[in-house]
C-alpha cells in the first residue's frame, strides 16, 4: 500500500497532470522516459492491484477486495489539513484506515509507516532549530562537543542571542527590516520598509535614468531650475506654492 503526494515524479517530462493539466508546474519530471504509474499496474497485473489519484476513488474501493493499492492524491506535497481540498483529497485519518482495512488481511501482520513531514528536530543531532538561522555571529554556542539545545531558552528576553552557523564576534548583517527615506525630488517613493528590488527602481526613477522619463521634463521645468517643479498643468496655489517655498 502507497499513499501520498508526488504524481509529478512518476511520469515523463512534461506529461500533463491529471488533476491540474493545465499547470505546468504540476507536470511530469521524470528525464528517463518511463511511467512508473503503469510500470506498476502492469506488475500488479491479476493481484486486486488499483491506483488511484482522488478521495471519491478512495471511497468508491470494496477494500476488503483490495490487496494492492497505490495512491498519489497531489502532483507534489500534499496539502496541509487546514488546506485540503475535502472533495478531492482524502484526510490522513481516512487514508490510514484505508492502509489498515487492506494491510490487516495478511495473516503474517503488516508494518505500516505514516509520516507527516514537518521537522522539529534535525536529522543530525536530533535537537530542535530556529525557522530563521544567522549564517554568522556570536550565537554559536557549543556545549560538550555538541551544538547546544534551545529547548529552554527564552526567545523573549530582550538579550536573546539567536543561533548562527559560524562563530564570530559580531554578525555581519542583521535580519531585520529596515525603513528608507530620502529628500529632495520624488523623495515621498521613500517613505517607509520596502523590499530591496523596489529601490533600484525608484533610484533610476527619480534620477531619469533607463525608461519612464515622461516625468523628467516637467521636472526640469520647475521655478528654481533646480528640478523641483511640479507637473506641467497643475493649477491648484498649493501645489504651486510647495516648489516655491523649497527654493527659500
């Protein structure tokens, strides 16, 4: 009995998904060629062998008829429980009782591995981890040889030092947001936190460099000769009055 996600890497490359043909993401991937969906249906051939791919085929089964059965409800991962689809994907509850109702008909007993992929512990030294690790800084701590345990530290205190990778005095860069402003023409683009491929942008923006230079004319215009007018057309006394008082 298999269960779970991953259709993609079962089929040929660029094969379209059942469930979402037209998404090319959630194509096939395999490079060598093969289908393994029906390399297994033709191995299973005559043994009460389904494969099946939503939850309505899962309810449909006589499972006590059932000795084979392979099913792959998502082209990747599957969706977390908050997050499924209850019409087409099929609760983990319901699909280790499916796994038991066809498992427990082998006279010999059966082993039966349900895992739910989201790690708490490393894989290497089995201790808990941050979301959000330094690549460098002084919260490299080693305790007997071995990474230290964070099960007990208080991520509120306002000294906390948070794990990093590789030891140094000081971190080299901080993972914090940080707010931009500027003065000057076009200066109100700066105005707060904003991501970093938004800068660049409004730099060549306001600088007219590279496209949209429709702005730079009216600028250029202004009554100091400065750059700091106001589009061409605008009548209001306050608007007018703003570039004025800039050239006191």
């Amino acid at each position: 009995v298999i269960m779970g996600g991953g259709r993609k890497y079962m089929y040929p490359r660029d094969t379209p998904d059942v469930e979402y043909p037209s998404d090319p993401k959630a194509n096939g991937t395999r490079l060598d060629g093969r289908n393994l969906v029906k390399e297994w249906k033709e191995m299973k051939k005559g043994k009460n062998a389904h494969y099946i791919w939503n939850r309505e085929q899962l309810k449909s089964l006589d499972l006590s008829k059932v000795d084979h059965l392979m099913a792959l409800f998502e082209h990747s991962d599957l969706q977390y429980e908050l997050e499924r689809n209850k019409l087409t994907d099929p609760s983990l509850e319901e699909m280790v009782t499916a796994a038991i109702r066809i498992l427990s008909k082998n006279p010999k007993g059966f082993f039966l591995l349900v895992e739910g992929l989201a790690p708490f512990l490393s894989d290497v030294d089995m201790k808990p981890f941050t979301s959000i690790l330094y690549g460098n800084g002084p919260g490299y701590i080693v305790q007997n040889g071995e990474r230290s345990n964070i099960s007990n530290n208080d991520f509120l205190d306002n000294n906390y030092l948070a794990q990093s990778a590789v030891p140094l005095r000081h971190e080299t860069h901080g993972g914090e947001d940080v707010a931009i402003f500027a003065k000057g023409p076009m200066a109100h683009l700066f105005h707060s936190v904003h991501e970093q491929n938004y800068i660049p942008h409004v730099m060549a923006y306001a600088a007219c460099i590279g496209q949209n230079k429709e702005h730079c004319a009216a600028m250029q215009s202004g009554p100091c000769g400065n750059g700091a007018g106001v589009p061409e057309g605008v009548g209001a006394i306050l608007l007018i009055l703003l570039p004025l008082l800039s050239c006191v």
